[in-house]
C-alpha cells in the first residue's frame, strides 16, 4: 500500500504500513489540502445574549441527574395523592371506624 499522500502525518503512515487493505479506494478520498483548509477556520465563539454579575458563583449538584428527577417526579406524584387525602379527611366529620384498644391486662382477667 503506498502512504504517500499522507505527507503531512508521516507517524501514522509509518504506524499503518504493512497492514492489509481489503479496499485501496477508502484512501482514495483523501486529500491533504482539505485538512489545512479546515485549520484556517475561525473557530465558533458564544456570545451571550444577557449579563450575569460576575460574583455568582456556580455550583454544581452532587446527586445524579436521574436520581434527581426520579425524586421530584415521586413528589409531585405524592404531593397530589396528600392533597387528595386531606380534603377527603376534611370533608368526613365522622369519628374513625377504628376503636381503641383495650388494655392486655384486662384481656387476661375476664378468660
């Protein structure tokens, strides 16, 4: 295989020499000129749109993101069925169904 347009990364085409080449036609595309050209692009710079002071500091969260939203999605879903609850507790009046319980003691002295 000859590795001679590969002028410009002479150790890659070193690395690369003598291994097999099923298709010599993917190197066929190559050009070296395209790789400069692109050097000689400015590169994309973001400019920002509002001002921020420049003593906020920025702190990032220590939980994972997913664990994150896993949590909020759980209290939301709970805060609603809370909700639900006390407004169903605030409309029945009635004394609870439940009756208290007696004392073991006086279990033992009837039997």
């Amino acid at each position: 295989v000859n590795f001679s347009h590969f002028a410009i990364f002479p150790k890659q085409a070193e690395f690369l020499k003598g291994l097999p080449v099923y298709n010599k036609s993917n190197f066929s595309r190559f050009h070296a000129d395209s790789v400069c050209k692109a050097s000689n692009r400015r590169p994309s710079v973001y400019l920002p749109t509002r001002e921020y002071p420049s003593e906020q500091i920025i702190v990032t969260e220590k939980t994972n993101i997913l664990l994150r939203y896993l949590h909020q999605q759980w209290d939301k879903k709970n805060a609603a069925k809370k909700r639900e609850q006390e407004q169903a507790e605030g409309e029945n009046t009635a004394p609870p169904r439940k009756i208290a319980r007696t004392d073991s003691r006086e279990l033992n002295e009837d039997s």
